[in-house]
C-alpha cells in the first residue's frame, strides 16, 4: 500500500517525486497494490481490491495538487485496512511524507497496526519522519527528487 501525502508541505517536487513512486509500484506489482493520497482526508487511488489500469493510477498521482493539512495516522489506518484485503505474503505500507502530522491522531498507534511501514521522506525534510520511523522501527530513506524514486523504494524494500 502506497501512501502519497498530498498536504501543503509536499507540494511541487516532492508530489512529482511521489507520482514517480506510484508509477514504479503500479508496474512493480500490477494486481496487488493500493495507492491512498493523504491529506486532512485518505483517497483511494486505487483500491486494493479494485481493477484500475496503471495509467489510470499514475494520472491520477499526477493530478494532485500539494494543500492543506496533513493526517499521518488516518493514512496509516486507511493503509492497514487496505492491506487486510490483500493476498500478498508480505504486507507493507510505504509512506512517502515529511510526516509532519498537523491533525490530532496517533500515528505510533496507528503504525503498530501495520505488518511492516517503511517510510520515503524528502531529502531537504526529514526529521520528523526519522522520528516516527525510530518510534516505530520502521525502514527509512530519503529521496532527493523524481530520478531518484525508484532507488528509494529498492533501498527501503529490499
């Protein structure tokens, strides 16, 4: 399950960077996958268990626009639900945000409920995602820009 924070602090480059990372996801495991946007509200791009072209899912990656607020532990449960639903042997949740949460929720909570979260931050804004990662023990890498999206998600799922 990829998770794509579209809030306001993840606007330009680092969205682009996250549609990159859908697109790779999208090809990496075509039946088997789901893409939630976060923001004050969790939107399925693609539901786990609901056909959508890999097309379909990368535009609509790229459509996003980067606004508003930014609830970490809503996507971290929409995630754990859209992973109940998969038949995968492994279930991982990888979260592309600065995770600088800006609504009430608790997201140690909520990433306890998750086999396995490994998290992408931007490379120029990282601390608080290295932080939810260290209380989690979750996998963590940064990610400079497009180009380097599909290294990222090698260094972090491998």
């Amino acid at each position: 399950c990829l998770l794509v924070d579209r809030s306001g602090s993840m606007g330009g480059k680092p969205l682009a960077t996250n549609a990159v990372a859908a697109s790779a996801v999208a090809w990496r495991a075509p039946d088997d996958y789901s893409v939630l946007t976060f923001g004050k509200d969790v939107v399925a791009a693609k539901s786990q268990d609901v056909a959508k072209s890999n097309e379909g899912v990368v535009d609509s990656v790229l459509a996003l626009r980067g606004f508003g607020t930014t609830d970490v532990a809503g996507a971290l449960m929409a995630a754990r639900d859209q992973l109940s639903r998969s038949t995968a042997g492994r279930k991982v949740a990888v979260l592309l945000s600065d995770c600088r949460s800006t609504v009430d929720g608790d997201a140690i909570a909520a990433a306890g409920g998750l086999d396995e979260l490994v998290i992408i931050a931007p490379e120029s804004d990282s601390e608080e995602a290295e932080a939810l990662a260290a209380a989690v023990g979750a996998r963590i890498t940064t990610v400079s820009g497009p180009s380097d999206a599909a290294e990222a998600l090698t260094r972090v799922l491998d």
